[in-house]
C-alpha cells in the first residue's frame, strides 16, 4: 500500500473538543475498528456496557446523519417575524416624513421672506400684504 499509514482513532486527537469528549470517540472507535474490547472500554470511561452501547448508538447515529444528502447552495432565508416587517414600515414612514422637513427647511433658507405663519383659531389667515399707495400719475 502507497501512502500515509491510515491514522485510525487517533486521528480524534486533532478534532476540536474537549478532552473528555475526544476520549470517549476514540474508545469507541477503537472499539468499532476491533482493537479494544468493549469490557476494556467500558473499564477505560467507567461506563456499564448498557451506557457504552447506548454511546456508541448516539455517536454513529450523529455521524450518519450528518452524512445524508443535503440541497446544494445557501439555505433560504427565514421570513421575517410580523414586528420586523411592520418596523421596517415604520423606518420608511419616518424616512418619507425625514425628506419633507428638508425640503421644507430648504425651501425656508432660499426664500425667507415668504414664510407663512399660521393663524389663530377663529381668525382669518393673513392675506396679502397691502400695497404701498400708488402715487397719482402727471398727465
């Protein structure tokens, strides 16, 4: 055979996990390939035989099911809750409204002498301002 030696459970130890967790696979493992008994596994993590094979179920089972066929690409986004959709209407309203002040503000500073004051309830809105009197023309 060419090549690197096959590694078997050992190759755990380069898994990230805690220590406790790397032991238990590697038993297992090392059970799975024959090269430990389950007596002498269930010596080396003080488990009964019940618990060892009830460990050794979970970790193939986990391993088979992180093997099944997945779709290809991204996963969907989720659809966002009723109170996210309904802020972002909110955010929009007040940006909507944001703009219109600007615009108003601009307005404002390029034409000052065009401001309007509101008028009091119950009187009537200033009209026009009166024009000078007109001077009486030479004929």
């Amino acid at each position: 055979m060419r090549g690197r030696k096959p590694a078997g459970p050992a190759v755990v130890q380069h898994l990230d996990g805690s220590a406790p967790a790397r032991q238990r696979l590697q038993v297992v493992l090392e059970t799975l390939a024959g090269t430990c008994r389950v007596q002498e596994a269930c010596a080396r993590l003080q488990l009964s035989e019940q618990r060892f094979d009830q460990l050794r179920t979970q970790v193939l089972q986990a391993g088979l099911e992180s093997l099944e066929p997945q779709p290809a690409g991204r996963r969907p986004r989720p659809e966002p809750a009723a109170e996210v959709v309904a802020l972002r209407a909110r955010v929009a309203e007040l940006e909507i409204e944001l703009r219109a002040a600007r615009v108003r503000e601009e307005i404002a500073l390029a034409l000052p002498a065009v401001t309007v004051t509101p008028a009091e309830p119950g009187k009537k809105a200033p009209g026009r301002p009166a024009s000078p009197p007109r001077r009486p023309t030479e004929s």
